[in-house]
C-alpha cells in the first residue's frame, strides 16, 4: 500500500524472516527497508528515518485442516479476531 500511494515501484522484492536478516540485508546495500521494529544495534549501524504517520499491515494466519488443533491454539486464534475487531 505504502509503495502503491507513494508511486514507489521497486525493481526486486525480497521476504526475510526475522527483523535480524532486515537488518544484515540494508547492512550490506541491498535496498532499503519499512520495518515495525529494530534490533537495539541498528542505531549505531545503520541510518534509521522516522515516518511521520502510521503504516497497517495485513496479517493472516495458516491452519492444517487434518489436524485436531489444540485448546490453547482455538483460544489464541478467538483472542486475535477479537482483537483485531477493536481496531
């Protein structure tokens, strides 16, 4: 959304997995990086820009349907809709 609006066309795309493998990658020059948040380290090696207004992100969450799913894993997922509907 925010490359979309910000007409931001970017040439390559990665995905990591971790805001640590973000942060080697911009490390090492390549590209930059929109990120909710930063290992303490990064202040001392890398340039880090405050944006001025708030970003959302989609999330979404991948269940096996041949699989019994635990108590405790029917609870997280109800407490997470009920949270998002108080958005």
């Amino acid at each position: 959304m925010f490359l979309n609006t910000s007409k931001i066309t970017p040439k390559n795309i990665m995905v990591f997995g971790s805001n640590y493998a973000i942060k080697e990658a911009v490390k090492n020059n390549l590209g930059v990086t929109i990120t909710s948040s930063l290992p303490s380290t990064c202040n001392k090696e890398l340039k880090i820009i405050s944006l001025d207004y708030n970003l959302t992100r989609n999330f979404s969450y991948i269940l096996a349907n041949n699989i019994t799913h635990s108590k405790a894993n029917d609870l997280f997922i109800r407490e997470l809709k009920g949270f998002v509907l108080t958005l």
